[in-house]
C-alpha cells in the first residue's frame, strides 16, 4: 500500500472538446512507461477512450481513470470530456483531484470549455497549469496563446517554457531574463518577504524563488504555462517536471470540509487517519455489475472491510479494491488518502455518498451537478423494447447524474432530460447497444389544462329506463373559476334531503372522472370551484352509478356554457449570457412569448429572469448554444399555468380533434 502521500500528484486534464486532453493523458501514460505504445485518438487505440461510442465519434463522453509511475511518484489522473453535454463528467472528477491540467488549443485559443474548466477550479481553489497543445499546426504561436490565456483568466499565468524549433525547454532551466524575469516577478508578488528582495536586487536565488514558486501555485498565485505537441510527446518532459516539483502532492492537498454530527470539521489528507472517501461515479460493468469509484480523503482501506455508508445509514461490504487504468480494473491489496479506488457490489450506495469507518462518520458535501437543459419523450419500437427500457434507463441514469427519467402523469409520456440533443442520443444508442432496448426520441408533449373563463350555473337530469330498475339523478351546480394552481374545490351545500347523503360523494366522483378530459381538447380540467346546491332522486331508480354519470355530464355542460379555454405551463427562467449578445438574447425570448422579469450582473454574465410558455422551451439548449457560441447557460422550473392566445389554442384544439380521429 502506498502510504508516502508526499509521493503522490492526483489530479485531472480539463478543458475545451478537442483541444488535447485525451492526447495529454496517453503521451502522460507512455512517456512514463505505463503504455508500451503511444495511443492516438483518430486509431481509436488510447486507454482512455475506451468505450465503443467514444471510438466511433474520437471524443471523450466518459471520465477516465488513468495512473502511471515517474521518479518514484505515484501519478493517478482523470482525462474529462470537454463537450458541454457532457459536464457531469467534469463536475464529478474535479472534486476527486489536487490540481488540475487546462488544456488548450494553440489553434483556436482559449473557447468556452476553457472557461469553463477555469470557473470550475475557481469555484473549488484549485492550483493548475496550462498546458498549449497542437502547437504543430499552421499560423499557431505559443506566445500568443499564452497571452490570451493572460488576459482572459489572471496576469498570474505566466509562460515557463519556450517554445522553438519544435522543442518545449524550461525557462527555469535555461533562464532567459525575457521569460525568467517575468516568473520572478510574479513569484516576488506573491511573498512579502520577497518582494523587498526583488526591488532591491532585480533578482531572486533559484533556491529561494522554487519553493515559493511553489508556495504560490499553491495559494492560486501563480498559474505556469507550458507547451508542447502531445501526439510527438514533445514538452511532456517539462508537464512532468512541473507536477513532480511544483504542484501539491496528496501530503500538501487541502482539507475537505465535512458534516460530522452537526458540525462543520475539516478532515485531513493523512494516510494514518481514520478512514474517509466519497463516490464520485458509478458504473455498471457487464461483468460484475455495479461499480463504484471512490476517492480517499483519509487513511486507508483494504479488500475485504467493512464500513458505513453515513449517506444511506448501512454497513457496505468492500470487496475487491481496483485502480483503474481505462476499462482494465487493476487488482489492489489495498488504497490510502489520495487515491481514487473502485469496487464492486456495494449494495445501497450511489454518486455522491460518502464511506467512513464505524468510529468516524462524517458527510462530505454532495457532489453539484448542472441541472438537465433538454428534454426528449422516449417510445420504444417494438414490444420488445418496451421490456428492456426500464432496466436500460434505470442503469443508464445510475451512471450518469445529469440523466433524469421521469413519467408525465398527465400525458403518460416517459420523458428522458439530459444537458443537450448530443447527451441524449449517447444515451439512446447506450441503451441500443449495451441493453438491447431501441426507441425513438420525440418532442414532449405539453400538458395543458383546460378550465373555465366565466361562472356558470347548470341543471342536468340524467333518466334512463331499460325494462327493469332504471336509472334517475339530477343536479344542481354552480362552476366558478378558482386562482391559478388551487385545481379543484368541491362545496355542498344541499339541504332538506334533495339529494340523500350517501350520494353526496357519488356527484363528486363524477365530476372528478369528467375533469379528466376537458371539452376542448382532452386535457385536465383544473382551477374550479362546484357548488351543487340542489337536485333531486327517486327513492328506487337512483343509485350511486346514476349520480355518478349526472355529475359528469353536468359538469360537461358547464364547461361549454363557462367558456372553456386552454391553459399552458409557464416555466421561470433564467438565462446567464455574456453582455454582448444580452440583446439577441431578449429578442429571442420575446419570439418565444416570453416575459422579461429583470436583469443584473453576475461575475462577468448578464443574467435575464423571464417567464417562457414550456412549449416554446423545449430546442432552447441548441438555440441559446448557437446564439452565444456556447457560452450561455440557463435554468428553469415551473412557474405556473397561464391562458393560451386564442389563435395558439385553434391550433392546439385542431391537432388534437385530429389525433382522436386517427387513433
């Protein structure tokens, strides 16, 4: 067991899709013999993109779990997809790391999904390096890129290589004051002690200024810039200096916050604590089954052990402990503080959960993740299929947190959200290949409702004779329109015996079944109040049946005297876009129908509070990524229900009489 945390670097590749992750990860794994050949994406031969989907499209969907060994350190790091529809993934590993590695493509620059790595280490105070990659290509320039980078996130990057010839060379090595001066400066800025040294002299020891170099990587004070092009493994020298010299091993790693009966405690990275982890993902291997990985935060654990989940309040058995390498599950007698492990099996246990011995159970935060931006209803093509979509789902959302399943119990449309129209197909074709199950994705529909617009006051006798006892029942009621979301109230106000007790109930019952299906288009009728005030029976011809069916069709009638209009969910958004595009932005929610409600700042976003129908909801992901080039980003949830426009519901009430036909 590894038990030097000093000697340990866990940390995680991150960044905008296709700007080198994947590459950086195998040159990583190769240049330190882990590998015996260099994987290229485009042979679909790295140990990171394993799965078959991530092959077929040369793009990571999946974190992947990689470790290697150099100069006596143990490296264990994650390779992230950098598509936005896949930012669970991100979100999940960047809580199981020390640092992090930003990748970014000296073609293109720093994009959103740089962006979007840096706020995520912000968020969680976590040092990282830049590291430029493709610098191989046309018209690209290491010195550019690095003072885009400069510019768009701190004037603490710094270049710490040159770039010539091909060849990444440290500037600590070979000090050339264009680049060395800088990172002194810097340095210097970060240590008061220092800076005094630096003005006076306009210079700094090396064997002062590393360890405060490091020191101020540390702190979020210094962010290094290097190099390179990964697929020749050129500047992979340099990466390994830089995370073996400067960035903080497990030992130097910061304490994780967590719950311990109450309280707020700080749980330390010693392998000698008790022991600590959380799940970060799960996964469901075809052979084994369930899969969880785990990161340690404290001590250490072996095959064979019991613990407690503290999340879910049980005793988990851990069985037999892997690291991983891709999809190969590399036997372990046992882990300690820093490693990410897997095991299988645990019975109760999901993402987020967090595993402690017996005599000190805390609760580490729940991991966060982005909330699902698309939705899509699911219907499978065969009897079949419609067997296997459960299981297929279910699993398909055990792994992936941002997958939300769900079941409209007004439409009765299975319903599968996700982070984007990419998210969910992966999920479809998952569900295809690994579980058998084929389906179709297709707009949800929307559940509507129908009330009234005005009180109505009705009277219906509902008579029937067939021969032997017939059937007799009449009613009195008054319809009133109710305040939006209060659905249904029902008020008897009988009196004198009009209508005996015991049926009572029954005009209720009916009332209900008849809301149902509105007049107009078959939707719930919501938002009344139905008084019945009178009516009358036959003390052999009423039952309950009869009262039943009177108050249905009664209620039918008021709806058509009331003026049945449809009503339509209204969802609460809020949009957070860069300023320049705020006034696309707004135009489009106008186009859609929507309310403007408000606007103020955010960081560095604009962000725009709005109430948009759901009908006009459902392609917006696609639309706002298209609109901001991918840097906008927004939340909803229902708000309330609203009238539809008259020339929206013609629309609406024809699609539906036409549906009825053809069915």
């Amino acid at each position: 067991m590894r038990t030097d945390l000093s000697k340990k670097r866990v940390f995680l590749f991150c960044g905008h899709a296709q700007s080198g992750k994947t590459a950086l990860s195998e040159a990583l794994l190769h240049a330190c013999g882990a590998t015996k050949r260099l994987g290229r994406v485009e042979e679909g031969t790295t140990v990171s993109d394993h799965e078959e989907d991530e092959k077929d499209r040369r793009s990571s969907i999946n974190l992947s779990l990689l470790h290697a060994e150099h100069n006596g350190l143990f490296l264990q790091f994650i390779d992230t997809p950098g598509y936005l529809d896949f930012l669970g993934e991100l979100a999940a590993g960047i809580r199981a790391v020390d640092f992090a590695v930003i990748a970014v493509d000296a073609a293109n620059g720093v994009e959103v999904g740089t962006e979007r790595a840096w706020n995520f280490c912000q968020r969680l105070d976590l040092p990282c390096i830049f590291f430029v990659t493709k610098l191989d290509k046309e018209n690209t320039s290491f010195e550019e890129t690095a003072e885009d980078i400069k510019k768009s996130f701190s004037k603490a990057a710094v270049p710490c290589v040159q770039f010539a010839g091909g060849e990444a060379k440290s500037v600590l090595k070979t000090k050339d004051p264009q680049y060395y001066n800088p990172i002194m400066e810097t340095v210097a800025e970060s240590d008061d002690s220092l800076i005094e040294k630096y003005l006076e002299s306009g210079t700094i020891a090396q064997e002062q200024l590393l360890p405060a170099l490091q020191a101020a990587v540390a702190n979020r004070q210094f962010f290094p810039i290097l190099g390179g092009v990964p697929v020749e493994e050129k500047g992979i020298d340099t990466l390994l200096e830089y995370i073996e010299e400067f960035m903080p091993s497990v030992a130097q790693g910061r304490p994780r916050a967590a719950e311990k009966e109450g309280e707020e405690v700080r749980v330390e990275p010693k392998a000698d604590g008790p022991f600590t982890a959380q799940i970060i993902k799960t996964f469901i291997d075809p052979f084994v089954g369930k899969v969880s990985i785990f990161r340690v935060h404290s001590g250490s654990i072996t095959s064979n052990t019991d613990v407690m989940n503290v999340n879910q309040h049980t005793k988990e058995k851990i069985g037999q402990i892997s690291i991983l390498q891709g999809k190969q599950q590399v036997a372990q007698d046992g882990i300690s503080a820093g490693e990410i492990g897997a095991v299988a099996k645990l019975k109760e246990a999901v993402t987020g959960d967090s595993l402690c011995e017996k005599s000190f159970q805390v609760r580490f935060p729940g991991l966060q993740f982005p909330p699902p931006a698309y939705s899509a209803s699911v219907k499978p093509k065969t009897r079949q299929d419609e067997e296997k979509i459960s299981t297929a789902l279910a699993r398909l959302a055990l792994e992936d947190p941002t997958c939300k399943i769900s079941r409209d119990s007004q439409t009765h449309e299975l319903i599968v959200s996700g982070m984007g129209e990419l998210h969910l197909h992966v999920i479809i074709e998952r569900m295809k290949r690994k579980y058998g199950a084929d389906v179709d994705l297709g707009t949800p529909k929307v559940p509507y409702r129908e009330t009234i617009a005005k009180p109505a006051d009705v009277q219906h006798r509902y008579k029937k004779q067939t021969g032997g006892r017939g059937q007799f029942a009449e009613v009195y009621i008054k319809v009133e329109p109710l305040e939006r979301g209060k659905d249904f109230e029902f008020v008897n106000q009988i009196v004198g015996g009009a209508i005996p007790r015991n049926f009572i109930p029954s005009v209720e019952k009916g009332i209900r079944k008849a809301m149902e299906q509105g007049i107009l288009a078959g939707y719930h009728v919501a938002d009344i109040k139905v008084t019945l005030y009178d009516g009358s029976y036959h003390p052999v011809d009423s039952s309950d049946m009869a009262f039943q069916i009177c108050g249905s069709m009664a209620l039918r009638k008021a709806l058509e005297q009331g003026r049945s209009v449809l009503l339509e969910p209204v969802m609460e958004v809020e949009i957070a876009v860069p300023e320049e595009v705020m006034g696309q932005v707004t135009g489009d929610i106008s186009s859609r129908r929507g309310r403007v409600q408000g606007m103020e700042m955010r960081g560095k976003n604009e962000v725009v509070k709005a109430f948009v129908p759901l009908a006009e909801m459902f392609k917006y992901a696609s639309d706002l990524r298209s609109v901001t080039g991918g840097r906008g980003a927004y939340t909803m949830h229902f708000s309330h229900y609203d009238v539809v426009p008259d020339r929206i519901g013609q629309t609406i009430i024809a699609q539906a009489q036409q549906e009825k036909q053809t069915a």
